[in-house]
C-alpha cells in the first residue's frame, strides 16, 4: 500500500524538533533551504527537503532567512532565477519590516573601487544572519539524512574559504568549463 503525504507529515511530526531536540512543543514542517530561494518557476518534482521544526527555532530563522536571501539575490551575477526572486524580494520591502530590510541591505554594502569605478560590494560571509541560515541549512540536512539529530549550532562552523587552489589546477579546471 502506498503512504499518502498526510501519513508521512504525520510521522514525521512525531519527532523532535530538527534544531533544539525538543519534542513536547508543537512542531512543524520546516524547510531545510528557505523556501523563498525558490523560484516561482521551480518544478515541482524539484525536492525541497523538509525537517520537524518548533515554534521557537522557527522564529530565530524567520528573519534571517530573508537577509540571507536578499544578500544572495544581490551578490554575483544575475540569472533568470535571481530575477524571478528579485521580484518577491521588491514586494517585501512594502512590508511592516521592508524599511529595515533595505536598511540592512544598504548597510552590508562597502564602497570599493573596481577598475577604476566606485561601485558597492556585498560580502555575505560576513553578515552573522547569513552564516546563521547557512548553519541551519547545515543542521537541518544532518537530521533530514540522519546523520545526526539536533546538532547544536555551537558544533557547526560555516565560513568563507579563499580559493587556494594551484594556478595549474585552476588552469586544468578552465579547459573544462
């Protein structure tokens, strides 16, 4: 017989919260990668992994979510999706907290100068809200693979690594691409 999503929810509702361990508390289905990364357009076959997530771990990531997202949408170069989410990210800042949110924005931005141009740059390593939703995303896999449950945010490290690899690595790696 074949199990419906609503008892796969169900069971996975019986277990403790993916971040804290605890179990007495309401839990909900929380995604592991913030659902707003998403493009519209993503088809749904398209996993989004899901893990067992209380109240109170849910409102830490709620507004770092929405940094890390906005950092992302500005850092790099722009693809289809970066537009596609470009435009739910202008609809957030109508929001009660929208001000803020540009306000932090415009904060994480450093002034550089680029081939002789003034131009801003975003470096999301830097951001702690970043680096929080990245040690979630970490978290929250461990326990969506059971690798380990509930692994305290104290125990994972996220940072930023230069690229150090050998010039003629890097060379090797260009022929490919």
């Amino acid at each position: 017989r074949s199990r419906g999503l609503g008892d796969v929810y169900k069971r996975q509702m019986k277990k403790p919260c993916a971040y804290c361990g605890k179990s007495h508390s309401a839990r909900h289905n929380g995604h592991v990668i913030p659902k707003s990364l998403y493009p519209s357009s993503t088809p749904a076959y398209i996993q989004r992994p899901t893990v067992p997530e209380c109240e109170d771990c849910k409102q830490v990531w709620t507004d770092a979510e929405t940094q890390f997202r906005n950092i992302l949408m500005i850092s790099g170069e722009p693809n289809q999706a970066v537009h596609e989410t470009w435009q739910t990210v202008q609809r957030s800042f109508d929001k009660p907290s929208g001000k803020r949110w540009i306000s932090d924005i415009y904060n994480t931005m450093v002034p550089v100068s680029i081939e002789s141009r003034d131009r801003h740059m975003v470096y999301p390593y830097k951001d702690p809200r970043v680096n929080l939703v990245l040690r979630k995303i970490v978290r929250g896999l461990s326990a969506y693979h059971g690798i380990a449950g509930a692994v305290p945010d104290e125990q994972v490290w996220v940072g930023y690594v230069p690229n150090t690899l050998p010039e003629s690595w890097r060379d090797e790696m260009l022929v490919y691409n």
